[in-house]
C-alpha cells in the first residue's frame, strides 16, 4: 500500500516510510536505503526575489529609491529587474523615460547615458540612440489598449568603479494604436553607484503595475 498513514508518507514497495513535514517543505532524498525525509526547499543561486509592488494611478514618476518604502537597491543583490505592465499616460501622444539618480533621489540625472533601441512596427523598423535617458518609450496613448508592457533589467547598480550597464525589452500600442515592439540596452557612464530608478512621462501622469525584483548572488 502506498499513500498517507497516518502522520506519515508510505512509498510503495519501498519499505520505507517517511514522516510528513510541513508547509513549504519538499520530500528529499536522504540517500539509498535511508528513508526520505521532508525538508525546507534550497534557496537556489540565480533565484529573482520580490522587492516592492507600485500601482500607480496619477503619479507623476514612479521612485524605485534606495532605503526608501522598503525598497533595495544596493549591493544586497547582482541585478535589479522592474516589470511594468499595462503602463499608460494620462496624455495623449506622450514619452516615458528612465531616470537615475546618486544620491537617493535628491537629483535625476539627464545626461551621461548612452542608449541603443531597436523599434519595431508592423510597416518598419528604426533604431533609437540617446544619451539624455536610460530608456524611452514613444508615442503613448490615452484610448483604450494603448498602453506598453516592460521588463528592465540594471546589473549591480552599487559599483562605484565601472558603469552601469542595463537592458530592456518590451512591447505597447501606441497613440496611434500601431503595436510596437523593442529591444534595447546601454550603459549609465558615471562611475558611481546608482541608487534611484525613475520612470516618469515627458509631461502628465502614469498609470499601471510595476514590481521590483533582485537576482540572488549566490
């Protein structure tokens, strides 16, 4: 017979019987002829954790800021990715950019960017190139479906002795309801930490879902 006895998992056949554990736990082996065992699961490297959650509504920027409403943004973690979803304008024909800052949100910067995007739509395609931006969206809407979707990733923001490198890729229906899609990159060229990610419309306010995740260094 196999199955629950009890407080206990018999294996079929096996002759062994393991105790059941407890919530969040997973049956492990222990080794051949040693009866497996309930465990906590492994925190394994390479695991992406849930920072912080923002819906914004008539919010002029949306702040990811170091030691700021519970947020993280330091050397805890090898990489920060911010997954935005449904982001829209409360103008018509508007950019969303990216913004950094050094020091806590005090100042955004607009300059030492370099910023490389290819855009494609369904009749072309373009590339973009900036230096004023850590990224740029074009052309939001304000009628239904016109919003854009991201994932943005910034690698190790805390070093002080390198720039700091991040990559994009994302997909929206524009003011004029053309479906776009992009992918893109560059690097933030100041040799100093980075510790604020700002999301912010060229004028107007943002709406939709974004969560902030670190990638474990081990």
């Amino acid at each position: 017979m196999s199955g629950i006895v009890g407080s206990k998992l018999n294996i079929r056949g096996s002759g062994r019987v393991a105790k059941l554990g407890t919530d969040g736990q997973v049956l492990t082996s222990a080794g051949a002829g040693v009866s497996a065992v309930y465990e906590d699961a492994a925190g394994g490297g390479g695991a992406w954790t849930l920072i912080k959650s923002v819906t914004a509504s008539t919010d002029s920027s949306i702040d990811f800021v170091d030691g700021t409403d519970d947020v993280v943004l330091d050397n805890t973690y090898f990489a920060y990715r911010i997954v935005g979803v449904n982001i829209a304008g409360d103008e018509d024909n508007k950019f969303i950019y990216v913004h950094y800052s050094e020091d806590t949100g005090s100042t955004w910067e607009n300059t030492n960017y370099q910023t490389n995007i290819y855009k494609m739509q369904p009749a072309y395609d373009f590339r973009y190139n900036g230096t004023t931006d850590a990224f740029t969206m074009d052309a939001t809407g304000t009628a239904a479906y016109e919003t854009c979707t991201l994932e943005y990733t910034v690698f190790d923001p805390s070093i002080s002795d390198d720039y700091t490198h991040y990559y994009f890729n994302g997909v929206a229906s524009q003011s004029t309801s053309v479906i776009m899609s992009w992918t893109g990159g560059g690097m933030y060229k100041s040799a100093a930490a980075v510790d604020g990610i700002r999301f912010v419309a060229s004028s107007g306010n943002l709406s939709g879902d974004f969560k902030l995740y670190g990638l474990a260094r081990s």
